[in-house]
C-alpha cells in the first residue's frame, strides 16, 4: 500500500498517522448504518485492510495504514453508542492470536524442546518429528509436521507481532482514556 506523507483527514483535517493492522481475508457486509456512520463521522479510522491480491502471494498478515486518530476515537464512540462490537479493532491478545494462527500454530502440541530449533535450521527434519512427537505424545504426525512449519515462520512470525505490538490497532483503546 502506497503512504503519501503529507496525506490529511479529509474531515477532521489533521494529518494522516502511520500504523499496521491485520489484514482481513474474505468478504464481509458492513450494513448501511455502518456505511454512513464511516462516511460522515470516521472516514479515516482504518482499523481494518482488505487482502488485495499481491499480499496473497506473499503470505502477509500485516501491512500498513493510514489513519486518523480523531477519526479512531469517533469511530469507537459510535460503537459504544450503539451498542456495536462488529467493526471495534481486535485487542493486542485477539491480534496476537490471529497472527500466530495465520502461521498454522498447532495448539495440540504443547512442549517445543529447544533442540528443536537447531534441527530445523540442520533442515533434518525426521529428527525434529521424532522428538517432538516424543514431548507431545499422542499428537497425530500431520500435525507435529504442521507445527515444524510454523516453528520454520519464526522470523517473520516475530517480525509481523512487532509490527503489531508497536503500532496496530489496538492501540486506539489506550488513546481513548
Ligand atoms: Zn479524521
């Protein structure tokens, strides 16, 4: 997404701030209320991204946005006035949760040994199901694989929970008090 620096609030004219938010997958229905409540009252909220099709190919959870604090702040006053949690912006746990399943954390597998890491990086990848399998017993072999595969996104599952932690969305609800 392209960020023009000297972009403004077209209706609190303040300029524009630089943040991240999780990107959204699929299609939702915002309802008319919505619609026109973002239009007159919080244009510039931008607590949400759609994936456009160059992020699909790149296996991206994050990016980045343009906002507008007033507008954040109308846009979560508005949800409090009608009694709306639709469109509120996750809280730094939801965003966290999301970005770790986006990575296909596997949460029946409870206890990574450390020597994991080294196998992976050894790219011996036998071994590392042997033993993970060995601290997770019971844990069926596809899915101890599929945790081999998130433990193998680990810098740019690290990379994408800073991002989020030090300017995502959540961070309106600290604004707000
Ligand atoms: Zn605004």
């Amino acid at each position: 997404m392209r960020q023009d620096p000297n972009a403004c609030c077209p209706l609190h004219a303040v300029p524009l701030r630089e943040g991240c938010v999780i990107i959204s997958f699929g299609t939702y229905s915002f309802g008319d209320a919505f619609i026109q409540a973002q239009r007159h009252f919080f244009p510039k909220a931008g607590f949400f991204a759609w994936q456009s099709y160059a992020m699909q190919a790149e296996n991206k959870i994050v990016c980045p946005v343009q906002y507008c604090s007033a507008c954040r702040r109308a846009q979560l006053l508005w949800e409090k006035e009608n009694s709306s949690v639709t469109w509120l912006p996750p809280t730094l746990e939801d965003a966290e949760r999301t970005i770790h399943d986006h990575f296909g954390i596997e949460r029946s597998v409870h206890s990574v040994p450390a020597e994991i890491h080294d196998l992976l990086r050894a790219n011996k990848l036998l071994a590392a199901v042997k033993l993970l399998q060995q601290a997770n017993p019971g844990v069926e072999i596809p899915r101890l694989r599929s945790h081999l595969r998130y433990l193998g996104y680990s810098a740019e599952l690290e990379q994408a929970l800073q991002a989020i932690r030090t300017s995502g969305p959540h961070l309106a609800y600290a604004d707000e008090r």
